[in-house]
C-alpha cells in the first residue's frame, strides 16, 4: 500500500475524532476564532461557484436565549408531534413516549440548552444567487437543492474548523424557519438553514460510529449482495435507533435511562 501524506492523517484523524456535542459549557472561546472557523467555511464547493450563503454570529445571551425559546416552541413542539405517528421503537429516543405526553412534550422543551455555548452561527442561503447553476435553469423557487447542497457544504466545513480548533459543535436542523427570521431580522426571501452553536463541550469524549467501508463501497459495478431489501432496512433503522439511545444521551450528558 502506497504512504499517505501526512495531510492525509490530520484530515482523518479531524474526522474522526470530531463530534456532536449537545451540552455545552458557557466558557467564552478565543477571539477570532469564529472569524477563522467562518474564513474555512467560505471556501466550501457551491454549484457555479454561486456562493450562496451567508452567516449570522449571535453572542447576544438575550438574542441566543430568544432564538432557544423559539426552537423550543416551534420546532420541538412540531417534531415531536410528527415522531409519534411513527412505530415507537422507530421514533427518535426523547420522543419514545407512551403516557403523559403533554409531560414529556414540556420536559423536552426544557431539554435544549445550546443558548448556553459562547457562540452561535446561524447559516443563511440566498437562493436567488444559485440561480446561475444548471439546476436554476430547470426548477424555479428558492429552496432547490443546489442551495442546500451549498449550505451544506459549508455547514461541514464549519462542523470540522470547529474540531481543529479544539472546539465542539451541533448541528440543529430548523424545521420552520419563521420565528427565527423574526428575531433575527432575516428577510423572507432568503432560506434559514442551519444553527451551529459553538463552544467547549460540557460532556467527555466518546467513539464514534459509522458503518464499516467495505459495506457501502462497490467496484466498478454495483454489488448486489450489499443492497439491502425493504425489510433489511426497516430492521436497520431498528438497530440504528437503539444505537441512539446512548450515543444521544452522552453526548447530552445524561445516562441512557434518562435519555
Ligand atoms: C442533516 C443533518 C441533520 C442533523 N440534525 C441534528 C439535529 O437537529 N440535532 C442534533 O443534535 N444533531 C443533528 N445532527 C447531527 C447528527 O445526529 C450527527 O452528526 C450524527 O449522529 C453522527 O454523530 P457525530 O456528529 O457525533 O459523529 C444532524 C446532522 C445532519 C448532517
């Protein structure tokens, strides 16, 4: 096997060793930092080099604490909701609730506490600038997935500068973008993807887990005794979702049972 660069190792090594984190300490981090971690992001790929995005930095404890309380109302009340149409092994590990699910509902609106990082990124998209790619010429609207490709690009790239610079994130989706343009005053013509808080996390280090290579890679044609039946999926997304249970309740900083 031929030697691989030692950049190589340092990616790999980022890689894998970076991680959620979903409970954070309110130490502040290093000036600039944020700026280093933005200068990465903006070197992401965007189809036609369109550049879509756009970041707000929020370290206003009032605006962080507004954007939380919103989260809370808006998007936990909404998730949680549409996860208990699912099977209940099949919902995600806060939401496996069979009673008093107005209780759990507020206890998990409590659950949230990323307003606490020192730092939050807010990732934005302008999906008017995406309309110089390929896609624009096919599909009209602002939110094709071109943009989103883009904006996600760019959200990995802040995931891993975080890592190099010794620090931790999450990523927390937002599902109903409104509320926090309100608070932000983001005009509505542009998309709110993304909230990446930063900070130095309140919970220890753990392993990750991610399927093995020689499962998901195929030479020069598809291996058929890698694909998965229907059934075979609907049983791994079973196993995937007890493997949650740990993984999301450490990285929470709380045992499985309390998960
Ligand atoms: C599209 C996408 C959506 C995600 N949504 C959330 C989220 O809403 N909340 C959260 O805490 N983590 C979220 N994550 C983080 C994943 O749960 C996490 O990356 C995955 O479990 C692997 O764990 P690791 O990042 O620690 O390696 C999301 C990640 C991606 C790429």
């Amino acid at each position: 096997m031929a030697e691989v660069t030692k950049e190589y190792e340092m990616l790999h090594d980022l890689v894998t060793t970076r991680m959620s984190v979903r409970k954070f300490k309110p130490d502040p981090i290093p000036d600039g930092h944020v700026e280093k971690i933005l200068e990465v992001a903006r070197w992401a790929m965007s189809g036609a080099n369109s550049q879509p995005w756009e970041f707000i930095v929020v370290r206003d404890p009032e605006i962080k604490r507004r954007l939380r309380d919103a989260y809370s109302e808006y998007n936990t009340d909404y998730i949680f909701w549409m996860e208990q149409q699912r099977e209940y092994k099949l919902r995600h590990p806060s939401y496996q609730v069979r009673e008093k699910l107005h209780e759990s509902l507020a206890f998990n609106k409590k659950k949230a506490n990323w307003h606490l990082a020192p730092a939050i990124i807010v990732v934005l998209g302008d999906g008017r600038r995406q309309w110089g790619t390929v896609m624009g010429a096919h599909t009209f609207g602002r939110d094709q997935s071109h943009l989103t490709d883009g904006l996600a690009n760019a959200s990995f790239l802040i995931h891993l500068a975080v890592a190099s610079l010794g620090l931790t994130s999450e990523w927390v989706t937002i599902h109903i973008q409104e509320p926090f343009k309100r608070i932000l005053g983001v005009p509505d013509l542009l998309t709110l993807y993304l909230i990446v808080p930063i900070g130095l996390p309140d919970v220890g280090p753990r392993e990750g887990v991610r399927r093995p290579l020689e499962d998901l890679v195929h030479y020069d044609r598809y291996d058929m005794s890698k694909y998965m039946s229907n059934e075979q999926i609907i049983r791994y997304l079973y196993g995937l979702r007890e493997a949650t249970v740990p993984v999301h309740s450490s990285s929470r900083g709380v045992s499985a049972e309390e998960k």
